[in-house]
C-alpha cells in the first residue's frame, strides 16, 4: 500500500520481510517465499532530534520548541480554527421508544477469566430469571463493588456472547477521563421498571 507513494521505504519493507523483489502486491496479501527472513535493520523513518527540528523549522519559517511542539512563527501564524462540534444524529421518538430501558439490580459480579475489562453480571431486570450480561467496567469496578447496584440496563439488545459468555443486555455506563462510570439510580426503583 506504501508503494505508489513512498516507493524506496516500501522496497526497504518488502526486502525486509523476506520479499527480495520489487515492490508488488502479492507480498501484501500474504504470498510471501516459504522460509523467509524477517531482517532488521535502521528504522524506516528515524526520529528527528531538537537541533534538526530546529534547523527544518528555520527553513520552513516556523519557530520549533521541543520536536513535539513545532508552532509556526507569530508572523505566519493564521488564526486557531473554531472547533465545530461534532454533529449530532437526530432520531425519531419511535426510533426511542423502541429501546427497552429498565432499572436492573447486580444480583452477583465476578471477572471474567483471560480478560483485562470485562466483568460477569448476573442481574434482575424483572424477567421471570435472573439473565447474564458482560460489561467492560473492570478497569474501574471491582466485581464485588457492583452487587447490590441499580443500573440502567438496554434489555432488548440482540444477545451477544464475548468470551465464550451470552450477555443478554448492555448496561450503560459514560465514560469520563477514559474510564466508565455506570450510570445507576438512588432510589430503590424496583427491578423491571421502565426507563422513559
């Protein structure tokens, strides 16, 4: 894919890893010699130290502070552009009112083996049984925090099985500084109760 645009790196890359002909798509999808090298070598694109950033900035007529911060020159520099929001997707209130929202209550908690995030909930969200779902709030909960918690939960959401485990519903949950903050309720609304 480099090729058309950088053809010497993407010959370098190919020689590389094991493809001593010229630049080609076949050594991007995988039709490689058997028994290729993979050989080191300089980095394809070394890392500019400060006195070279600041020698390019100089041509370039930009002031450079650390290699990170190149800013142009006060002279040239045009006005910081006014970030535009990112546009909202409007839906309709049928498109809502076909969420099921309900309060749930965390009946147990517990990590889920081989994974960093995710954390086994089983729940009550008023159904007849008690159902499972799979959240990725381990970065910031420990299971046993959880149990005992009212949290909102999407209930109609197709069931989706995440490490060998059906989750059947997501909770919600924000995310702030990025970690999540699982959004729950105060009052002792029972299990069931419609969100609206």
């Amino acid at each position: 894919m480099v090729a058309p645009v950088m053809p010497g790196k993407a010959l370098t890359l190919l020689t590389r890893i094991g493809d001593a002909g010229p630049a080609r798509w076949p050594a991007a999808w995988g039709e490689l010699p058997a028994g290729a090298k993979v050989v080191r070598g300089d980095p394809l694109f070394p890392r500019i130290d400060a006195d070279r950033a600041r020698e390019l900035a100089g041509a370039l007529g930009v002031l450079a502070g650390p290699v990170s911060a190149v800013v142009p020159a006060a002279s040239t520099a045009a006005p910081a552009p006014t970030p535009t929001p990112t546009p909202t997707v409007t839906i309709s209130h049928d498109d809502f009112a076909r969420l099921e929202l309900r309060i749930a209550k965390v009946l147990a908690a517990e990590k889920v083996p081989k994974a960093d995030k995710l954390v086994k909930l089983s729940i009550d969200a008023g159904d007849p049984e008690p159902r499972t779902i799979v959240a990725g709030i381990a970065v910031r909960y420990q299971p046993q925090d959880l149990v005992g918690k009212r949290i909102v939960l999407l209930a109609n959401l197709a069931p989706r099985t995440l490490r060998g485990i059906e989750s059947r519903g997501m909770l919600l949950a924000a995310t702030h500084d990025g970690r999540p903050c699982v959004l729950t309720v105060e009052d002792d609304v029972p299990p069931g109760t419609r969100v609206s």
